[in-house]
C-alpha cells in the first residue's frame, strides 16, 4: 500500500486515480500510523505553502510525514509536496517548511508570468531511478508560482522558465518533482510507475 498524505489541500484524489489505473492501491490518509506502515509515501498538493504546513501540523502529521521523508522507504513529493520538503518558503511571507532537504521555496523573477502553467521540457540532469525509461527532454506539466532554490547535488532534473529552475530533486529513496506525472499523459504514469517498482522493492525497468 502506497500511502497519500492528506494535509486538506487541493489535487490529492488525482494521484490515487493514476496508481489506480496502474494497478496499484494508493490510500489517502491522515492517520500517521499509516504513513509509517506504508510501502511508500506521496505527499501532493496544489495550494499555499503555509496552509499546507498548518494542515499538517493541525492533524498531527508534521513528524509522521518529516519521518517518511528520511525513513529509507520511497517518498514522492509533488508540485507543493516538493517545496513542503525543503526549510522554508517565501511564499505570503516567511514559513517554515520540513526541513529534509536544503534550500528555500523562491518566488520567480518578476516579469514572468505567474503561476507559470502548462507543459515544459524537463532535462535530466543526472540519472535516477524515477526516469528511467523516460527520454531526456521529455514534456511535463506545471502549474505553480515558486520553485525551489537547492544544491545542485540534490536536482535531478531542470525546466526553463525565464531560465532554469529546480524541475526535480532525488536523495536516495527520497524523491519529489514540481511537476505534476499524474496530469502529464503516459511519462508521468511511466515515471508513477517507476516509483511504484521501488515501493514492491524494484527498479524501473
């Protein structure tokens, strides 16, 4: 069972659709005893950063979801769950975010359209598992206001918007993309089911 948090934000039943359609059994929850059973995590979400954060605190899920993230088990992050990840955003104001991976949530650079929205090519910038089979350059779809400022050591893959941007981030079984795979036609269910491999314990083939 693949585990996906619920902090009562927007766009979390779309996820569960697309691991239905592969076969897989995605159960939204906000019970952090599920969270820590489960073969994997996704944490989605469409929304401000720090009304996420409050929903998760406000159901008791800040440790259990800061737990999964560095548990060893495959975490995905998703659009708001890949800036929920990091230490902190900018976004309304400052608010602290999870703190797993280093850097802060930046607004882009006026000028730009916001939120930037729609399908963009994705360059890998070095191998991981969540690609695989997954050619370099492939379009993926965004919709969001703010990306991530991370150590290079961290991004796995980068878009163009008024210049490159953090498009994904992988750390061992931690992964997380500010796109969204469940709205990106049949890569994003690939990649989907690249993560699902890793939760059985496999690798994408």
């Amino acid at each position: 069972m693949i585990a996906i948090v619920d902090h009562g934000l927007g766009n979390l039943k779309s996820v569960a659709y697309a691991l239905d359609r592969l076969g897989r059994t995605g159960v939204l929850t906000a019970d952090p005893e599920r969270i820590a059973s489960a073969e994997g995590v996704i944490l989605p979400g469409v929304g401000a950063f720090g009304r996420a954060m409050a929903g998760l605190a406000s159901g008791g899920l800040l440790e259990a979801t800061r737990a999964a993230a560095g548990s060893g088990r495959p975490f995905l992050g998703i659009c708001l769950g890949l800036q929920l990840l990091f230490d902190a955003s900018e976004e309304h104001g400052r608010h602290e975010g999870l703190g797993v991976v280093h850097g802060r949530v930046v607004r882009f650079d006026r000028g730009l359209t916001v939120p930037h929205m729609g399908w963009n090519r994705v360059r890998q910038e070095r191998p991981s598992p969540l690609f695989a089979g997954i050619p370099d350059g492939s379009w993926f779809y965004f919709a969001h206001s703010f990306h991530a400022a991370a150590d290079a050591s961290v991004v796995v893959g980068t878009a163009d918007y008024g210049g490159p941007f953090v498009a994904a981030v992988g750390r061992g079984s931690l992964f997380a993309t500010q796109f969204h795979p469940e709205k990106s036609g049949p890569v994003g269910l690939r990649m989907l089911e690249n993560f699902c491999a890793l939760c059985s314990g496999g690798a994408g083939r």
